[in-house]
C-alpha cells in the first residue's frame, strides 16, 4: 500500500552511468535491418501497392497522338545510276579520311 504520510523521494535509484557509443558500427545497421525484414518488405509493398493503386485512379489530363506518312513513289532506296545501294555511313570516320588527303 501506499504510505501518503512518507516524504517524496524526487531524486529516485540513479541509473548506472553508460558510457556514450562512440563511432557507427555497419554490423549492428545489417543486423538490425535483417531483424526487421518482414516490416521493411510490408511497407515496401504496402508503398508500391498505394502508389500503383492511385496511379492507376487517377484520370489522366494529357493524351498525345503521332500518325507517320510514308509516301513509297518517293523513297530510293537503290541509287538508279549504279544499281547499288546507297551508303549511309562512310567506311572510315571522317576525320580519318580528313588527315589522309
């Protein structure tokens, strides 16, 4: 029981006096993490979940459209003098052929 009668000891035990932790320990950061890996993989998927979930509500505010015209009487794709094909690339870079000439 409660004696109202005794004075209030403000004071209380006094705790053994730790030493502060000096430095960052990486072992204790990995053990740590792989003890809570189970909460760490349901936030992440609970996240992931909400943000597909309100991706996927959202009405979208822009659409966009490309068309590509193709007019086939106007592509060469054979150079008509010669029968060959054209080059779209040369052999060599053109500085190279540049510093031969």
């Amino acid at each position: 029981m409660l004696d109202y009668n005794q004075p209030i000891d403000r004071a209380g035990p006094e705790a053994p006096q730790q030493r502060p932790q000096t430095g960052f320990n990486v072992l204790e950061l990995v053990n740590l993490l792989w003890r809570r890996k189970i909460a760490i993989a349901a936030a992440a998927l609970l996240g992931a979940t909400l943000a597909v979930t309100a991706g996927k509500s959202v009405t979208p505010r822009y659409t966009a459209t490309a068309q590509l015209y193709v007019d086939p009487r106007e592509l060469q794709l054979v150079d008509a003098s010669s029968r060959r094909a054209p080059r779209t690339s040369p052999a060599w870079p053109w500085w190279w052929r540049a510093r031969r000439a």
